[in-house]
C-alpha cells in the first residue's frame, strides 16, 4: 500500500536469502499439493468457490465506504 501512495520512496523491506524463501514456498505448497488426494482437493476448491463471493462483497464494501470517507 505504502508503494502505491509514495511510490517515489526507496524501498526499505529487504527480504532475507533474497528468493530463497519464496521459492522453497513454492515447492513445498507443490509438494503438498501433489501428496492430496482428489477429495481434499476437491473440498479446498469447493471452499474457494464459496470464500470468493464473500471475498468480492466485502471488498466492495471497503471501497463504497473508504470513498465515502474522501
């Protein structure tokens, strides 16, 4: 957010092993989807497709009201 609003301000947030982290993140979330069985994922897919709405409304709702505010 703060990048949005100052863009013009050098970055300070230094993630550390640069992108160690973030791709060990990748392989393991690979790895653990991998390993699931097609119930699980099912169920998680399902759970998305019932969390997105949810998502969507309450997102808009911060909008309407954070313009509101302006």
């Amino acid at each position: 957010m703060l990048r949005h609003k100052h863009p013009d301000q050098p970055s300070s947030l230094q993630i550390p092993f640069g992108p160690v982290i973030p791709t060990i993140a990748v392989a393991v979330s690979l790895w653990l989807l991998v390993q699931a069985d097609l119930q699980k994922i099912l169920i998680g897919l399902g759970g998305l497709v019932i969390g997105v709405p949810f998502y969507l409304l309450m997102k808009n709702q911060y909008l309407s009201h954070a313009s509101t505010k302006e």
